[in-house]
C-alpha cells in the first residue's frame, strides 16, 4: 500500500497563554471546534527539547468550514522564548500560515474589527488569487487567501482553516523536490524574483529572494481529505543576504510556528518512502499515542533546511463527546474518504465564546 495523505491536518503554533490564544484564534478564525484538549509531558520530542521531557498544555481545533486545524501548544514547565533576532521573510523555517476564506472583503474587515495587524491590502497573489497578510497579537504572520471553491460546509463565518505555509529555505530547486517526492505538491503555481508591493511591511519583503507556489494536481486521498482540501506550499530563498535559522538555539513548542502536520494514512509506507529520499523519521511514536481524546500515529521528519513536519495517522478521534461517540478508523479503507454527515457531526462539540 502506498501511503495516502489526506492534506495538512494543522499547523502547530507555540505561545505563551494556550486558552488566550485559542479566544482569539476562534473569534478571528471561526476555530471553534475542539479535538482534543491536554496537559501532559511531551516524552517523545527529546531530540528538540533539549534532550529533556517537558511539560506542555495543547489544544487542536479547527474550523469544520474546512481545511486544516491550529495546534496550540504551551509549555507549562518552562517559558516558552522568542527568537533571539527579528525574523525576516527569506529565514528559514516556517514564516507564514496560509488561511482561506470564502469572502476577501468580510474578512478583511472582521480582522480589523478583531485587532489583527493589516500588513497589506487585497489583491492578486502569486498564484492570481485575491489575498492579504495580517500579524496575530502574537506576533505571527498569516496569508488570507480567498477561495469560491473547496468548502466542506457553509458554517458560521468566512473563514475556513490553514490551507498551506509560507517556508524559507535555502535552496529552493532542492526543496521543490523534497516537497514534490515525499508530499505530492507536485505543480508550480507560480514563480518570481520581484518585490511585490504587498510584502513591503512583511519584515524583510523588501529584500532579494527567489518565490515559488506548489500545489498538487489530483484531489487528496483519505479519511479526512474532503475536510481538509486542498494546500498551496510557498517556498522562499533568500538571495541577497544569509538568512537565520528560525528555531536557532530554541525548542520545539517555543514560540511561533513550531511544526506543519499532514494527517496520512500508511506511517509504514511514508517512513520507506521518507528514507529512500534521504530524510528519516527523526521521531516516531512507534505504534500509538493517546491524547485522552484522540489516539494515532504520529512521526516527524526534517525539510532540506529543518523545518518540521509531522505526519499524523489517526487511529480514534471523538466525534460527539456527550454521547461517547468516538470514531476507530483503523478498520476502514485508507483511500476513502468519510461520510460528510459523520464529520458535520463535529458541530455539537463547538466552543462558543
């Protein structure tokens, strides 16, 4: 069986206060339905924790809209850091989260009325869809970007869930081919060395640096792929000047963008797959985790530069926790798809602030 991925399950966002951050994230994103919520030790992470355990609080929630959730994740045994430097767009690591929306106008004005930052205004991207950059009052850069199409459901709001990441990297001809062999993406959106107008308040879009877009030709395959849709990965390369490694000197879970996560199924399969091309599992949870609400498979492997990412199997996840309803996915066929009704469902379980 070859391994199937159902698209980007979540990103994984550190911060300093879990429950202030997920306030904002559902009244700004519409991220009001929880998977699961836990305060545990992270025991598998060693080789990006400082060889130690730490203890952590973390929340998945997503926006049953569609696409993918945010991780939000705390440490509770130490205080999370900041880089040491400003980061600037060409950096290597994760530097934006791509957002979707199904109205460009309604949400720019949400955000504003919700005390996001506007970095620019609305107009054509790269890859000719209408989008525009905000800062989190964290401190965390996101694409709004408009779609008409790839909705799971109508919902309350404009905003769907992370739909791809922007990702600094240093060579961009290398990375096409890691994220084109081991994660499909497969087709050149588009490419640039110009300045855009819109980056000038990005910190460091005034700069020289290669752009490229990749998405993937065919429909995702999996449990969740109609949830989650389709993604866009952004790749960035700085030319004129050497760019800082994002988490030089910091943990996993320190704060920003800590991870990309795609949920898949055949952990097997990917762990072959991801050793063939020269990138092994740098951690794997072997055969199972539990999260007291949710359960699977997780590992994670490294970008040409580093960056994280994280594959996630999904064994059990609760569908209406009231009632005790929780969903084994081990028994069903990898490839298809589940019922819409089935993850609708979700709905009863939404945070409402």
């Amino acid at each position: 069986m070859k391994p199937y991925i159902s698209g980007i399950q979540q990103i994984g966002i550190g911060v300093s206060d879990v429950h202030e951050a997920w306030d904002w994230y559902n009244r700004a994103f519409g991220m009001d339905i929880p998977v699961f919520e836990e305060a545990a030790t992270a025991g598998l992470m060693l080789l990006y924790t400082g060889g130690k355990p730490q203890d952590r609080h973390a929340i998945l929630a997503l926006n049953l809209r569609g696409g993918g959730g945010f991780e939000i994740w705390q440490y509770t045994s130490r205080t999370p850091e900041a880089a040491k430097f400003k980061i600037v767009a060409g950096d290597l690591g994760i530097f934006i989260a791509k957002i979707k929306t199904s109205n460009i106008k309604e949400a720019f004005s949400h955000l504003l009325n919700n005390g996001a930052v506007i970095l620019s205004e609305a107009k054509p991207s790269l890859n000719g869809m209408a989008h525009f950059y905000i800062k989190d009052p964290y401190g965390n850069i996101f694409e709004i970007i408009e779609q008409k199409k790839d909705w799971f459901s109508s919902g309350p709001g404009v905003f769907g869930g992370c739909c791809g990441a922007v990702i600094g990297v240093t060579d961009i001809e290398k990375s096409k081919l890691f994220y084109r062999t081991i994660l499909g993406y497969d087709t050149v959106a588009g490419e640039t060395e110009v300045v855009d107008d819109d980056w000038k308040n990005i910190p460091g879009g005034d700069k020289k640096f290669k752009r490229c877009v990749l998405t993937h030709e065919a429909d995702r395959k999996g449990p969740f792929s109609q949830l989650l849709g389709r993604s866009s990965i952004e790749l960035i390369q700085a030319l004129d000047y050497q760019p800082n490694k994002i988490f030089e000197n910091r943990y996993w879970g320190d704060l920003g963008y800590i991870h990309l996560c795609f949920d898949i199924q055949g952990m097997d399969e990917m762990r072959q797959i991801s050793t063939r091309f020269g990138h092994p599992f740098t951690v794997d949870s072997s055969n199972s985790f539990d999260m007291g609400e949710a359960a699977g498979h997780f590992s994670y492997i490294e970008d040409p530069d580093g960056s994280l990412i994280e594959f996630v199997e999904t064994h059990k996840i609760p569908i209406v926790k009231k009632i005790g309803w929780y969903l084994n996915l081990k028994e069903r066929a990898p490839d298809k798809a589940l019922p819409r009704w089935m993850l609708k469902a979700l709905r009863f379980s939404r945070r409402k602030l």
